[in-house]
C-alpha cells in the first residue's frame, strides 16, 4: 500500500484518499469543521490547511505577506508558503505533509478560530452541544487567545423551529453545510440551503417545507457545532455526567450500530448516537431508531406477576410448575421471540427441547413489517428475526401458533417476549389458551393473557447478541443496571427449568454464549468510547 508522510509518521493510504481521510484511517485528527468521511469535500472552513513540502527539483509554492515586527513597530514584507485544504487534496506516494509540526498551520489555524468566533455567542453555559463541541476543543487546541473583536457581534435569528424535530440557533451556526450535504446527498431530500452572504450566512428551509422525514436527527448529529439541537435531547442533559456503551439498534432488522449514552446517576438512558460501521450503517441511524432508546424504560415489566397481580418471583416459579405440572408434551407451544437476543432464545430452545421434545416451537415478534427505504430501514422491525431463524431453522410463525390454538392442539404455551405481530387482535385466540408462562422485558398482547410473567432485562441492561439482517451478528452491551425484580431472560429461563424440573445447567453468559451454534458465536465487542467524544 502507498504511503506518505504526516508530519514525519508514515501513513498508508488507498487509491483516491485525500490526505485528511488518509490521517482519520489511522486514528489521526486533522482539526476540521465542514469534513466528514461520509459526506462530499466543501472546503470552505479552511481548518484543515496543511503545509505540503515540495518534492525534490520543485519549487515551493509561495505567497508574499506583510508580517507584524514588533521591534520595528511595523509591518514587514516576508514569503510563506501557500497551505492547502487535506480535506481536499490527493494523498500521493512519497509526499512529506507538515500539519501540527509547522508554525504556518499552526498560525492558521488560530486565525480560522478567531475568525469563526468573532460575532459566536458566548453561550456555552446553555449549549447542548458543550461538552463535545468543535469550537471548544480547538479553541483549547489552537486558540487559549482574548477576543480583539470590540464591535457589537452580527446578531442571527435563535431557536428558529425546522420542523417537527430540529430547532436552528443561526448565531452558532459556522457554516459548514454538513447538513445541507446530509439532506442532499444521503437522506435525498434537498430541503436545507444557505442564503445571504459572509457574516450573514445562515442555514434556510426551503420555502413551503419544513425540515421532516425520516433521517432529520442526523443534521443534528453531523454539526460540529451547537446550531442545530434536537427537541428530545434539547436541555435535557450534560454530556459529561453520561457515559456510553456500544449497543445495536432495536428499531429495525437492519441493527444499526450505536452508542447508548446513560446517566448512571438515574439509571436512565438518555440518547443513541450512531456508531460507525461502514459494513452495516455507514455513519448514519434513522429518526425512529435515535428514538428507540426511550424503549429502555417504556413498557417495561420489571416484577413478576401471577393472573396480573404483582408477586414474589418464588410464587410466579411455583405457579409456572403447578400450571405445568400434568400437562402433555404435545399441547405445549415454545414460542421464540424475533426481540429479544440469540442468548434468550437458545435459552428456551434449550428448555423447550428438554420439556417437550421440541416438537412444537414458533416465533413471535413486535409487528408485522413497515416502512422501508434504500437508506437503512428494514421493513421488518425485529432485530433478531435471522437470529431466531438461524438457532431453529424449522420454527413456524406465529399465524400457525394461532390456528394451532384455535385447533386445541396447543393447550399452554411458554413464552419469549410480550409483543405478538396482531397486537390486540390476537387476544380473542390466545384466550383459549389454559395457562401461559411468559419471559418478557415489555408488555404486549401475551403479557395481558399470561397466567405467570416472569420480567426479563432490556437490552440496554443485559449483554446480548443480534443477528441483522445481512446475518451479521452483533453485540449489545449493558448500559443500565437491572431495573425491579429483572433479570436477563435466559436466566430467568434458568429458573423456569429449575422449578419445572428440568436440567438447565447454564449459570453464567459466557456459559451461554460458549454453547451458541458456531455460526452464532458473537464476534468481539468493541470498547467503549467516551461520550463526550466529538463527531468526526
């Protein structure tokens, strides 16, 4: 692979790369606002120059300027040599890059940063974006200078509503156009512009719409700065007090990779952000999957009931083995869910196998399929639909389990997860039903009709394993702790087996994930990254 060379390291870089994606490949940082890896080159920031070093027999490219000397008390001609954009120029073999290591970009740099915050409202106190704020970091970086400016700023209109999710702070605004490529060039939909002209500039809707869809979280995500902030994280929290973990989108089959960012003061998630994985979600999530984190605490079952009324997890237990003591193998349905994880579903297959043969096993899941475009949304809103699939590649769905009940050829039923593809419509079926024992972390139709629930963790407090839609699995790592009397499913499965009679010998998720079929083994996770860590 070629290489050059940034500020004396070597850098590989592939065909094509200009030199700040090259340096970003390696893990390098090359201050930037308007740059993204995943967006078109616009160069007009002007944060990323850097010095180019002429090759050998060539002849620097140089500028003649007028530098202040303070022992002559006056302006002198002198040469520099002429920087240029890394966001923009092609990485060559052999080429010698000066970025951090020169006094040119250095300066520059600096000048960019006052430029930028001359009329920039001093209101990082209120700012959403604190914390993880460009300006922030290379003001500290390059700046740490008093502001010269004197005249009044350039006042810009604040809190102007976009639409139903977005709210534009104008004077923060630095005019990258990240968002306005966002809407162009990956969510289609070419609703933002920029009007007016230098200190003027400011970032429009088109005339007669309104900043809407499905993907209008990400112009917030990709803003360097604090211009645009979402209404549902908009004065909600301190980035500083959060911390994040690696986590798999529930909203869809797609499992876009995120980070869920938590308060562990509370015990609350508080927002997702995407997580880069160019192999599944590039740099991007939906609206509705931002959302799916409220999924966290909304819903939830967190104590184990008996005929809907709240009990001790020892009297659910003794009633699941009283319901099922005497009933045949045959009439019980092990029902498997398309939301929980591949380690909950092996879990009751494991049980299911050992209680009635395996005879009778189906699978649930939230709702039928939705919406879904060429972006990133799947029409089937499951994360774990291939993961189910892949584990008991004979399960019948669930419109069999109904015509099964309906038939009296299944007479009690266990299972995974509250939710069924009808909803509410499924009620009058699952009536017929003479017991039902559910594991469940949210509420749903076999919720209402269970005999006994047993609460499973969420995935936001439980390590688990997701199996997307191209079959790739991935992991969920635990953010929250363990909310009432929950516990991971397949440990209350565990119990289940226990009190029902049945060896379940696994204590521990490792013992769980090393008993998974081979091409359901979980590839490593990914560590942690802070949460206050900027965009890129």
């Amino acid at each position: 692979m070629p290489t050059f060379k940034l500020d004396g390291k070597e850098i590989p870089f592939e065909p094509g790369d200009t030199i700040i994606k090259a340096a970003w490949r390696q893990g390098i940082e090359i201050p930037h606002y308007c740059w993204h890896p995943g967006l078109s080159v616009a160069a007009n920031c002007r944060m990323c120059l850097v010095e180019i070093l002429p090759a050998a027999n060539q002849r620097a490219m140089m500028l003649d300027i007028l530098e202040w000397d303070a022992a002559l008390n006056d302006y002198k001609p002198i040469k520099k040599p002429k920087l240029q954009p890394s966001c923009q120029y092609a990485a060559t073999e052999g080429m010698e890059v000066n970025s951090d290591t020169s006094s040119h970009v250095v300066d520059a740099r600096k000048a960019v940063q006052e430029f930028l915050l001359l009329n920039h409202p001093v209101d990082c106190p209120i700012c959403d974006q604190s914390g993880e704020c460009k300006l922030q970091d290379y003001w500290l970086d390059h700046g740490q200078y008093k502001k010269r400016m004197r005249d009044e700023p350039v006042h810009k209109p604040k809190a102007v509503v976009f639409g139903p999710t977005i709210v534009y702070d104008a004077e923060r605004c630095v005019m990258c156009t990240r968002c306005v490529r966002f809407m162009d060039e990956v969510a289609q939909d070419p609703v933002l512009d920029m009007r007016e002209r230098g200190n003027l500039n400011e970032i429009s809707v088109a005339p007669g719409r309104q900043l809407d869809g499905h993907y209008t979280f990400m112009t917030e995500h990709v803003c360097p700065v604090g211009a645009l902030t979402t209404k549902d994280f908009r004065f909600k929290a301190r980035v500083w007090f959060l911390r994040t973990v690696p986590s798999v989108c529930q909203g869809c089959a797609t499992g876009c990779n995120a980070h869920l960012d938590f308060d562990p003061r509370y015990n609350k998630a508080q927002r997702y952000r995407p997580r880069d994985n160019e192999a599944v979600n590039k740099f991007w999530m939906c609206d509705e999957g931002m959302l799916s984190y409220h999924r966290a605490h909304d819903g939830r079952i967190t104590e184990p009931k008996v005929g809907g009324k709240t009990v001790l997890t020892t009297v659910a237990l003794e009633e699941a083995k009283r319901v099922l003591g005497s009933v045949a193998k045959e009439s019980i349905a092990i029902v498997l869910s398309a939301q929980h994880s591949l380690e909950d579903n092996w879990a009751l297959q494991q049980l299911g196998s050992k209680l009635t043969g395996g005879a009778g096993v189906y699978m649930t899941s939230s709702i039928t399929d939705g919406y879904e475009d060429t972006i990133l949304i799947n029409r089937d809103k499951n994360p774990n639909t291939n993961g189910v699939k892949q584990l008991a590649g004979d399960v019948k769905p669930f419109a069999t389990l109904m015509e099964d009940i309906a038939a009296g050829r299944v007479t009690h039923v266990i299972a995974l997860g509250g939710e069924t593809p009808g909803g509410v419509k499924d009620l009058e079926v699952l009536g017929r039903v003479s017991s039902m024992i559910v594991v469940a972390s949210h509420e749903g139709a076999l919720t209402k009709m269970a005999r006994v629930v047993l609460p499973a963790a969420s995935w936001a407090e439980t390590s688990g394993t997701y199996v997307n839609a191209k079959g790739m699995h991935q992991v969920a790592d635990k953010a929250l702790e363990l909310e009432g009397s929950s516990k991971p499913g397949w440990q209350q499965l565990a119990a289940l087996g226990a009190a029902l009679g049945v060896d379940t010998p696994w204590k521990k998720l490792k013992e769980v994930r090393a008993q998974l079929p081979a091409e359901a083994k979980p590839a490593p996770s990914p560590g942690a990254t802070p949460a206050v860590t900027a965009n890129p």
